[in-house]
C-alpha cells in the first residue's frame, strides 16, 4: 500500500471512529437506555469503546507520520 491508500485508510477509520462515538454519546441519552436497561447501556458503552479504538491510534500515526514529512522538508 502507498502512503496515500494508508493515511486515506486511516482517515476513514478516524471518521468511523467518531462517528461511533457520536452515535454511543446519542444512545446513552435516549430513551433506548431507558427502555432496553443494562443492555442499551452496555450497547451505548460499546459503541464508545470501539470509536475510542479505531480513533486514538489512528491520529498518533497520523502525528508521526506528519512529523517525519515536516523533518524531510526541513532536510531538503
């Protein structure tokens, strides 16, 4: 894979990522909690816990990945 197939790869899973968050953060306060009880929580909590997943290392790999490229141009 190219660098740009990765980081397009990446930025797509970040997206995801929040995205779940979102949708977790919007479960959590909804009537599905209420009406589904511990299992519209742990369904909220999932959708949190695997958007902080995809999301967290993809913007550490992003950041070195940017840093590296700003330290070549400093090169040249």
């Amino acid at each position: 894979m190219t660098d740009k197939k990765v980081i397009l790869l990446l930025k797509i899973m970040m997206i995801a990522g929040f995205s779940l968050i979102l949708i977790g953060a919007y479960l959590h306060y909804s009537d599905i909690t209420k009406t589904m009880g511990v299992k519209g929580i742990l369904l909220s909590a999932g959708c949190v816990a695997v958007g902080m997943v995809l999301s967290l290392p993809t913007k550490m790999y992003l950041t070195f990945l940017f840093m590296t490229r700003e330290n070549n141009k400093k090169k040249r």
